[in-house]
C-alpha cells in the first residue's frame, strides 16, 4: 500500500513542493518546527532510510544537500540541521530544518502554524535558489 509520501510524490496530495527528479522528491512539512522544514524523501517506497541500497541512500543524500543549500539561502538561519526519525511515516526521509540554535531541532517543540499563502510564499522561495 502507498505511504502518505509516495502520494505526495506522485501528486495524489497536494504539496508544498520544492523539487523532484526521477528518483526523489523535496517539500515542505507541513507541522514545520521552523519556517523552511523541508522533507527529502526518495520516491521509491522503503520503511527505513538504513535499508535504502547504498545508490538510493547517496542520491538521497545528495539531493537532500541541494536542498539545503537552496534552503540556507533562502531562510535566514545559522544552519541547516538534518534529523532522521522516521517513525511517523513508514517511508524513509530526511528532516531538512533552518536552525538559528540546537533546540529548534527539538521535536517535543510546538510546531508552526503558517498560512497557505505563507508557505507557498517560502516554497517560491527555496525554488529559486534551485534554477
């Protein structure tokens, strides 16, 4: 059965994408801790990112550093922090979060309520340091 991500990333939920290619997709979280938490997932389902074959779990990675790169630029941060969980969604992925400290990589922390208009806002964003 599709995860919730498989169906964002054939466009069956809307998103806020960020980018995609053949083998993985980029969008935003939308329980985001910080403005710009973007999720990185490879399209291909598996449960667990450490069962990923090493080709996958390497494009993944280096997808997800195009991403933050775009993100650092366009989110005014310190850093970009990388979290992998992946207890919520059965699907491999990577938390991608602008971070001014440590504890704003701290899931226990109430997430944000951004408005539509505010996260295409930040999408267009993060975009236009990927073309």
């Amino acid at each position: 059965m599709a995860t919730i991500f498989s169906k964002i990333a054939a466009g069956e939920i809307p998103s806020y994408k960020i980018a995609e290619n053949d083998l993985y997709f980029a969008f935003l979280d939308i329980h985001p801790l910080t403005k710009g938490h973007t999720l990185v997932i490879p399209k291909k389902e598996e449960d667990y990112i450490f069962r990923l074959d090493d080709e996958s779990y390497q494009g993944l990675m280096l997808f997800a550093k195009k991403i933050a790169l775009a993100i650092e630029k366009a989110i005014p941060c310190k850093r970009i922090g990388m979290a992998v969980i992946g207890l919520e969604v059965p699907h491999a992925h990577v938390h991608l979060i602008p971070i001014q400290q440590e504890n704003d990589m701290n899931f226990r922390n109430p997430k944000l309520e951004l408005s539509s208009e505010e996260m295409d806002k930040i999408a267009a964003s993060i975009r236009k340091y990927l073309e």
